[in-house]
C-alpha cells in the first residue's frame, strides 16, 4: 500500500482499465469527498460474510411419508435440532449466525433482513454478492429469485430518488453446467473461455453485457435467463437446477453536475446473484445416466467452494485453491476479496435430510468466519487521476520537509519514514507519468 489507512482519502491507484471507449484509471480504495459521503466507512475495511439460515416448511413428499421436523429456531439466530435420537446425542444441537428464519418466514423478510444492505452497497461503489446454498429441493432457487426480485426493485427505487447522478445498468448472466460456462444471454449454447485478467482478475471472454434501458427489459433479460437455464427432474425435485448460475448487475454512476467535465469520476461496482445447484446423494435423487452425470460436477464443484471456504475460514495463510473448479474461479473477488457478501445458507427441516442439514451448517459456520474487504470503486478520467495524484505529491512533500527539519539527531525510525515517504512519492511520480 503507498499510502496508509490513516489519511482515509486514498490510497493505491491500482490499476488502468479501458472502458467505453477511453483510457481510464481505477483507484483502488479511494475514497473522495463524493463516494464517502455516499458510501460511507467501508473502504478497504476487513468484514465478516454475512451468513443466514432459512429453514423451508416439511414438503408434500416429506409429510407423504410421515417424515418430521428436527430443527428449531429458538431466536432470531440461534437454530437448535431437537432430536434425541441417541446416536446423535455427541453433535453439536445449537447453531449460531446473523441471522435464521423459521418456515413461517416470508422471503420479503429473508431479503431485508439478510441481503438488502448488502445488495444496496452496489449503487455506492461498493461489489456485492449474495448466494444460496444448501442440498438439493431445500429452496434456493426459490429463495433467490425473490430475493433478486426485491433487491432490483430496491436499486430501481433508489436511482429514482437519486437524480442527481447519473446511473448506467448493465445486466449479464452465465451458467456452469457440468464445469463448462455458458452465456444465458446467448442463444449459442458453446462453452465460453475463462481468462486471467491481470487488473480485473478471472473474467468470462465473449461474455454478452447488455446495458438496461428499463424495468420491463430487465424483466425480458431474466426470462431468456430463466428459459435457458438447465433444469432436470430429480426425486427430490421436479425441478432441480443443474447448474449453477450467476446473474450480475454493474452499476456505474456519477453526479450529474460533473457530466463532460475532464475531472469527472464514476462510481463503478458489481452486484451477484449467485444461485448455486444443491448437493445431492445419488441415492436419494435416484440419478442415473445425465443427472447423474450433471450430478457428479455440480457435487465435485460444490466440495472445492466448501474447500476453499474452510481454507478461508482459518485465515490466508496457505494456498487457497481457487483454480480447481470454474465456479471457485469467477467468485474469488465475492469469496474473501473485494466484496460484501452475503450467503443464505437453505435447509429442509426432515429428518431424512439430518445428515445433509448438518453439513449445510458446517459450510455456513466456516463462511461466517471469513472476512472480505470491499472497497469503494472509483473510475477517473486520466486528468482527474492526474490532478489527484498531484495532490497527494505534495502533501508528500511537505510531510518530508517537515520530517527533515525535525530529523537533527534523528532516529533510525526517523529515517526509515523518510525512506518510506521517499518510495511512495517515487511511485506517484511514476504514476503521473505512466498515465
Ligand atoms: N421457504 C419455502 N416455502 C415454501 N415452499 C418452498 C420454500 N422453499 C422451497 N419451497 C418449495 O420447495 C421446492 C424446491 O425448492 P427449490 O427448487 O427452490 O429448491 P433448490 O434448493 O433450488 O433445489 P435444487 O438444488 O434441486 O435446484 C419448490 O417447489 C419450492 O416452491
């Protein structure tokens, strides 16, 4: 970092990156006068995922065969399982997280109370992601195609009270299926390549993103979506997703006032959808042949996220093996980098499901002990970078004509900070000059 947390104003500039049509500069974690206002204390700052549990009412097919309820929540984070079944007495009976919800939760409420001020962060500069997670027919597709409906519905109303800024929405959407992405948007079903992008990291090449002329084309966008995705018949679900599927929402914006200016500065950020396929054992879905096979991936898929959550979960140290599924790959930002992320971890209450119920929340417990440190995305014309750069250049060097004239009989600490000081003008000078 060239410059420490203490000033709050800035700190890297990472990075250039072009973006419609001209060459532009990406603070990392700036934070100017106009975004922190907005967005508020959030830059570079370590926070924890957000986890919640949502426990689904027992099914036709579970009550059909007598099966009960184990689960319990006893407060608005606390879920117990109330079995006695006596090999059962040395697992653990009480669960903790931000948040649970019983099945007499609506899903309005799972999304105010456990997405909504995640999601928001995207309309201040700030990437967001929000998945569900859970084995399969436990109610993620249902949980998640509300909690996008009212997370949309919150931006649009949120821009609409915001007219003085100026909001671009682009809107695109894959699919992994069986470990090959594919583009929702596109009526070309081909397999789409994953690059590594050296600013912006593991990004979909070829990838379609429409930008949003309203609310009913965003609603057209999430039919072709939902027609294209892959669903199959399982015995637990009459339809089950057999991919997983990520729908995302860029949202750039800048204050109308500044429109044309050569100092003007966007606000750029990314908000995921991330419904992913359940966990299933072939023995209770009754796979054979394709849904066994879709069933293989999606499970294989499914142990390298909770791999790389568990590996998260215990700090950084070490390789975190990100690279080993598609999946883990595109959401490396939203698994620890530059995100807020929220997870909806889902859960049928049967006792026929103990087993799997158990390592949903063995998952979960590991993602609230990851932490993520989202920053605030701040694009810049070259002529505002420069000008900001500049600043920063001689705040720089009137600290270090303070420091010398102050540094007779000086420490070493003394002269390391001039070291310091010295590298960090370096570096913007050759900042300025490179952009
Ligand atoms: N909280 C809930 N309240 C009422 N019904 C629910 C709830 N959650 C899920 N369901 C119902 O349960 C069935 C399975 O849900 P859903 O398809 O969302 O599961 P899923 O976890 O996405 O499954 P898969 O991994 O197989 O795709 C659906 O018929 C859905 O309407």
């Amino acid at each position: 970092m060239l410059l420490g947390k203490t000033t709050k104003k800035m700190s890297v500039v990472s990075s250039t990156v072009r973006g419609r049509g001209e060459r532009r500069s990406v603070l990392g974690s700036w934070v100017g006068e106009e975004s922190a206002s907005m967005a508020g204390d959030v830059a570079g700052e370590s926070e924890k995922i957000h986890v919640a549990i949502r426990l689904r009412p027992l099914n036709d097919k579970e009550k059909a065969k007598n099966d009960v309820s184990d689960w319990e929540c006893i407060s608005s984070n606390t879920l117990i399982f109330k079995s006695s079944m006596p090999d059962r007495s040395m697992l653990p009976a009480a669960f903790t997280f931000d948040r649970v919800f019983g099945p007499d939760s609506g899903t309005k409420q799972v999304y105010e109370e456990a997405a909504k001020e995640v999601a928001l962060s995207v309309v201040t500069g700030v990437n967001a992601s929000i998945f569900a997670y859970g084995q399969t027919s436990s109610g993620k597709t249902y949980t998640m195609s509300g909690v996008t409906k009212y997370a949309l519905a919150d931006i649009f109303d949120y821009i609409y009270k915001n007219q003085e800024r100026e909001f671009v929405l682009k809107f695109s959407a894959i699919e992994i299926y069986n470990e090959a992405v594919r583009d929702l948007l596109s009526s070309d079903p081909s397999p789409l390549r994953l690059l590594d992008d050296p600013e912006r990291g593991t990004v979909v090449d070829k990838l379609i993103e429409e930008p949003i002329e309203d609310w009913n084309h965003l609603q057209e966008l999430f039919s072709i979506c939902e027609a294209q995705r892959h669903i199959g018949e399982t015995a637990l679900n009459e339809f089950s997703s057999r991919s997983h599927q990520i729908l995302r929402l860029t949202v750039e914006s800048c204050a109308r006032d500044n429109l044309g200016a050569e100092n003007l500065s966007t606000l750029t950020a990314s908000l995921n959808f991330i419904d992913l396929a359940g966990s299933e054992r072939a023995s209770q879905t009754w796979s054979t042949g394709t849904r066994l096979k879709e069933g293989s991936h999606i499970n294989r898929s499914l142990l390298t996220l909770g791999t790389v959550i568990r590996k998260l979960s215990k700090g950084r140290n070490g390789h975190i093996p990100y690279r080993e599924s598609k999946l883990t790959r595109i959401l490396q930002n939203s698994l620890g980098g530059n995100a807020k992320t929220a997870i909806i971890c889902t859960m049928s209450p049967a006792r026929c499901h103990a087993e799997q119920s158990r390592n949903t929340l063995g998952f979960a417990s590991c993602a609230k002990e990851v932490s993520t440190s989202a920053q605030v995305n701040v694009v810049m014309t070259d002529k505002a970078l420069v000008k900001q750069l500049q600043r920063e250049i001689s705040r720089l060097e009137g600290q270090l004509e303070r420091q010398a004239k102050s540094s007779f009989g000086g420490t070493v600490s003394k002269t390391n900070d001039t070291a310091a000081l010295l590298r960090e003008k370096d570096l913007l000078i050759e900042q300025v000059y490179y952009s």
